[in-house]
C-alpha cells in the first residue's frame, strides 16, 4: 500500500502536463507489470478523428510520445486501432485479444472534467484482475482532476487560450527540442513524423496586438473590451492549425507559435487570420484590427531573444500604418531594422 501511495504522489506532484502523462504511464507500467502502456489523446478532425500518443511504456528505461509537430492530419485515424472508437463512443473499459499470442489487452475510457478525451491501452501478460481495474479508475480519476488544476492554471480565464507562464517551456520543447527526459529520468523518443521537414521549414513566433484597443474600452466599456479579446480568441483558433500554439500574454496582446513551415507558409497563415479579423463584426464595436510581427525561432533561441525580435517587427507595424503583417527577417533585410545582438555583444546569426 505504501508503495502505491509513493507512485500516487509521483503522479500528482507533476506540475507539467507533458511530465504528468508521462509519469502515469510509467507508474501503470510498473504497478499492473505490464507489457506494454500507451495513453492515446483523440483529436477532432473533419476526415475522422486522429490519436496522438501522449506516453507510451514498453520498457524501464524510454518513453514514447509523438512528435509534437506533427500535423493532426498526419495522426494515425482513431478507427485505425481495434476497440478504440468502442471504447471511446461507450466511455467503457474493454477487454480484447491482444496483437502478440499471449497477452492481454485492456482498454480504458480516459475523461477530462467535461467529455471523454482518450484511450489508455494497457497490454498484460495475465489478464487484470478486478482490484486492478478499480486501481486503473481510480489512477485515471486522479489524474483527470490533476488535469482540470493544469487546465486553471495554464489558461487565460477570458480566452480560454495559454497564458504567459506556460511560454517558456513550450517554446523550448517545440523549437530548442528539449524534452522532459531529465526531470522524468527515462529516454524520450519523439515518434509520428512521416516526413523529414525541408531545411527551410522551421517553428515561427509571431505577436499580435489589437490596434486602438484603448479607445475601445475608453468608448465602449471593458464588458465590449472583454468580448472583443474573446472573440478575438476563438477567431485565432478557428484560423490557425491545430498544432500552432496559442497564447493570451495578456490586455491586447496574444502571441502565436507557428509549427514547422517555410517563411510564405507562416506570413500566409498570419495574413489570412489579419483578414479574418478585419472582415469580422464584432458586436456594438464594429471593426476591429490586428497588427503582427513575426520572426523565425531557431534552435539556439531563447524565448526572450525570439519574442524581442517579433515585437520589434510589431513595432515596426504599428509605426507604420497598423492592420499589417510584419516579419523580422524581411525587414532586417530591407535595412529597416537592425539586428538584434546577444548579450555578449556578438551580432546573432540567422
């Protein structure tokens, strides 16, 4: 019981999402001396829905996940693994014939506070014993409450979008490559990318900004403000693909993180969400529109030294006529500009 209780506080002592799912798959893995353990999240796709692995054990020393700058697209579809869509649709544990002679194979309903969210696969050499699906529940209870506290804290309350706190560590894991490999004391694969992305493909920052947001709640109020940053929010997810990131920093600025894609790629994304700003009626106020600076993120970035740079192009924006586009590079290379230099003195290099 005690070792239980030990591997239950390893669980909820996580305050990363990514190191949360990881350490309860090793935890099941260890407890139930599985096979094999495999927590697949299910993402809503118009050509039918996708799984993305989450954490994957299938042995004491390495974790699997999917590499999060695969497309949604790109996922393995949810119908592509037996017992999965039964599992998912019902909301109820099942038990099938494993892939290996053998084994075992059990399938777990996993929730979030308000819908079923994923599956977890759990493969057994005998099959679980009835305290040990209840031991399954309860675990998956906990960590569906510990994911609603992640939930509160990691999101802007208004937009429902990322917020400031969270930046760091995802533009680490995302454009640095850093993984939660020494925290969680396992190798970590990254697993799924069906393509070697081109050299010119790589992850974009990009700050928008409501141009005269002042005046809008100097005339209107802060109810129409607030509204107009929640519309503003489900516009930017309603544009953008669903493996960009979205973030509120907070007031009128909100930052996007672009997955890989070349720099026509990212000013196309960014000017198509410009449009759709400007085209939409926001209620009592009217039109609104959006300034952007962007900037590509490099693997020798830190957060700060990418964000410098889009806003530096933002400014440029909102210096020069607002309800525009910018990007860093372009202008760097139109002599507008200057580059930007590490703290060391040295000039970067792009």
């Amino acid at each position: 019981m005690s070792k239980l209780f030990s591997l239950v506080a390893d669980v909820t002592g996580k305050r990363d999402r990514d190191l949360l799912e990881a350490t309860l798959a090793d935890v099941l893995y260890r407890l139930l001396q599985a096979k094999r353990v495999n927590l697949w999240r299910v993402l809503e796709h118009p050509q039918g829905a996708r799984v993305r692995l989450m954490a994957g054990v299938s042995g004491a020393n390495s974790v699997a996940m999917s590499d999060p700058t695969v497309e949604t697209e790109d996922l393995a579809r949810l119908d592509e693994f037996a017992g999965f869509c039964a599992c998912y649709d019902s909301t109820t544990a099942l038990r099938m014939p494993a892939d290996e002679p053998g084994l075992f194979r059990h399938l777990f309903p996993v929730s979030s506070e308000r819908e079923t969210i994923g599956v977890l696969d759990v493969e057994a050499a005998d099959e679980l014993s009835l305290a040990q699906s209840e031991m399954v529940d309860g675990l998956l209870r906990i960590y569906r409450n510990h994911l609603a506290l992640l939930d509160y804290s990691d999101h802007d309350t208004l937009t429902g979008l990322l917020n400031r706190k969270t930046f760091d560590d995802i533009f680490l894991r995302r454009v640095a490559r850093q993984t939660i490999a020494d925290e969680l004391g396992h190798a970590v694969e990254l697993v799924g990318r069906r393509r070697v992305p081109r050299p010119d493909e790589t992850p974009w920052l990009a700050v928008v900004d409501i141009d005269f947001f002042k005046r809008i709640n100097d005339r209107y109020g802060h109810l129409f403000g607030d509204e107009v940053l929640l519309l503003l929010g489900r516009l930017m997810r309603s544009v953008f693909r669903t493996n960009d990131v979205l973030f509120r920093f907070g007031g009128e600025e909100f930052v996007v993180l672009l997955a890989l894609t070349d720099r026509v790629g990212a000013e196309t994304a960014l000017e198509r969400f410009r449009m759709r700003v400007e085209e939409f009626a926001f209620p009592q106020v009217g039109q609104v529109s959006v300034s952007i600076g962007f900037t590509r993120a490099s693997l020798t970035d830190s957060p700060s030294d990418a964000f410098d740079r889009a806003d530096e192009a933002l400014y440029y924006a909102k210096q020069n006529g607002r309800n525009q586009v910018r990007g860093y590079e372009a202008l760097l290379e139109l002599g507008v500009v200057k580059p930007k230099r590490v703290e060391s003195g040295d000039v970067e290099l792009f």
